[in-house]
C-alpha cells in the first residue's frame, strides 16, 4: 500500500490549491494516480467546493474523492487555520474488498447529527456546520456524504478530553433544561463543590460538561442562574445520575497520549490514519499548537496523518452512532493485505 498526504495553503481559495494537494501527495506516495482521495477544504470554499473536487479528481486520475470543508485542516506535518487551504490524503489499495468492520466514513454540514445516522451501519466522522459535503467527485446537496475506504482494517481511539470531578450525582430536580438541585444542593453548589478551589469562585462553564456515564457525550451548560440553577444543551429527569467533568489542557493532552499508546502494535504499525477534532479542542485550545498532533506524530512518527477541525465528532456508543464534542477521534487504517 502507498499513501501520503500533503497541505497546501493559498492566498484564496482557488481549485488549483486542491489540484496541488493532490499532486504534492502523489508525488511525496511516489504515485501516478490514486484510488482513492480524501480531500478536506477550508470554509473559504463552502459555496463553490465542486470546483476543488473535480480538480483534485483529475489530478489523481480518479473519481473516488470524498471529503469536506471544515474549520481547519492539518496533516501529520502541521495545520492552517487562518487562511484558504487544501488537504489530501492519496493512496492505492491492492484490493477493492470492503472488510466487514470498516466504518462508514461519513461527513455531514447539519447542525445535529441525521436522524437516519443514528442507527443502522456504524459511522466515524466529522460535523460541520454549513459545510460542503462530496464523496466519489460530487457534492451532495443533502449536506450529507458517506463512503468506505476499501483493502484496510481499522481501529477506532476516541479521547473526550474530559477530566471527571468526582463521582456521580443523583439529580434531585430538574424541569426540562433547568437543572435545579443535584446531590442535596443547588446545581450551582454542587458544581462549585466538584471543582478544584480556585475555579470556584469564577467556575468556567465553556469548558464543564455533565455526563450521563462517562463515556457518554458531554452536555454543555449554558448558564449559571441567580436561583442557583444551570441551564443545559439538553434536557435531564429526576433520578438520573450525573458526572461533573471539565476539559483542561494537561489532562487532554494526557489523555489523547494515553489512548494513543494502548493501541500500539509494535509488529505492524498503521499504514495511515485519519483525525477528527473539534474546533475548540486544537490550537486554540492548547494555546497555539495542537497537542494531540503531537502526542500523535510522538506516537506513530512514520504515519501519515490527515484531519480536520468541526464542530461535532460522529462516533458509535453502545450500539448507536452519537455525535460528541470536544472529541479527537482517531481512524488508524492497516492493509488487509495478507
């Protein structure tokens, strides 16, 4: 299997930065053409991505190109951010049988995740929202694109990023999103109780979550209110039991490291892999550098590395397809090749 990945930054966003990806990728794999690309696009190319897409088709010789806009990109070597840019991932397959476990790749420009994602195939991939979405060299106008990588075998990491404080919490009241009393408190005294001391004063509420299990997706709080209540992103019923957490930058960035390490395989190393982050979980979170890429490339310095930033990761929970936030999920792809 041959695969690489290049990123190309421009000035504006021109198709010719999608055509250079791909040739740059081609040429870093040591191919002619490709089988198959995955193409990430900054925002600046929402309104005329197909363009982009048919000029990275006819660069890699190939109608298999699927992907999507997204806030940010970035490749194992590095991210962009702030201006027009261009992602690509290329790479031939020695065969186009789908195995059995292989994920749905699926990218989506919804503000929630697709009624109909939420059962049936499992599905790993990125939300965002108002992007362009393209898969086998055509935008869809669904805002809604899926696709298999054939001729690999894949292994899903998911890091939440989330520091748990304490233990679970019955909720004692709570009408519809007001969450009112937790644990024999008000809801705002039972978070302060949970934080550390110096956050309690000022408890920074864009980066606490309360989790129904702790694997389960975050929900955020909106609001700290004068009558001690929080207002949530979701709804919670008496009885159910809650988990304070927060995301801190030192824990996340253990995390991601700790998840990376277990899946490591020192007789066969990922011959590439795909990241799924979330736009406030990447340089603006750890503070002008992306962490988990590092904790990455530190992990598998010879894999290349395609990813992007959203707003939502898509991932399957207990026997359903949920999207998380503040979530880097990570696709490491191995030849099926025997």
């Amino acid at each position: 299997m041959k695969v690489a990945t290049a990123l190309v930054a421009g000035q504006r966003p021109e198709a010719e930065l999608a055509q250079a990806a791909v040739q740059a990728a081609l040429a870093a794999a040591g191919l002619e053409r490709a089988d198959n690309v995955i193409l990430f696009l900054t925002h600046d190319f929402s309104r005329h991505a197909q363009p982009a897409v048919l000029a990275a088709a006819r660069a890699a010789g190939c109608l298999s190109v699927s992907g999507s806009t997204a806030s940010g990109l970035f490749t194992e070597r590095g991210w962009q951010l702030d201006q027009p840019a261009a992602a690509a991932l290329v790479y031939s397959a020695q065969t186009s049988v789908v195995t059995t476990e292989s994920p749905l790749i699926s990218f989506s420009g919804h503000g929630r995740l697709p009624f109909e994602w939420q059962d049936g195939s499992t599905r790993v991939g990125l939300l965002d929202t108002d992007a362009a979405v393209w898969s086998h060299g055509r935008t869809a106008e669904n805002g809604c694109a899926e696709f298999h990588l054939p001729g690999v075998n894949t292994r899903l990491v998911r890091s939440s990023g989330l520091r748990l404080l304490g233990e679970p919490l019955p909720v004692d009241q709570c009408a519809d999103y007001e969450l009112r009393r937790v644990g024999g408190h008000s809801a705002v005294d039972s978070l302060r109780r949970a934080l550390p001391a110096e956050l309690r004063e000022r408890p920074p509420l864009h980066h606490i979550v309360a989790l129904r299990q702790p694997d389960a997706p975050g929900i955020a709080l909106l609001s700290a209110n004068a009558d001690g209540s929080l207002t949530l992103a979701e709804s919670l019923s008496d009885g159910e039991t809650i988990i304070w957490a927060i995301r801190q930058p030192l824990a996340a960035e253990q995390e991601m490291r700790e998840v990376l390490a277990a899946t490591v395989n020192p007789k066969k190393q990922p011959n590439f892999a795909l990241m799924f982050s979330c736009i406030g979980r990447g340089p603006l979170f750890y503070g002008n550098d992306d962490r988990d890429l590092v904790a990455f490339r530190d992990t598998f310095p010879d894999t290349p590395l395609l990813g992007a930033y959203g707003t939502g990761q898509i991932a399957p929970l207990a026997g359903h397809n949920r999207l998380f936030h503040n979530t880097a999920l990570t696709l490491l792809f191995e030849s099926a090749h025997v």
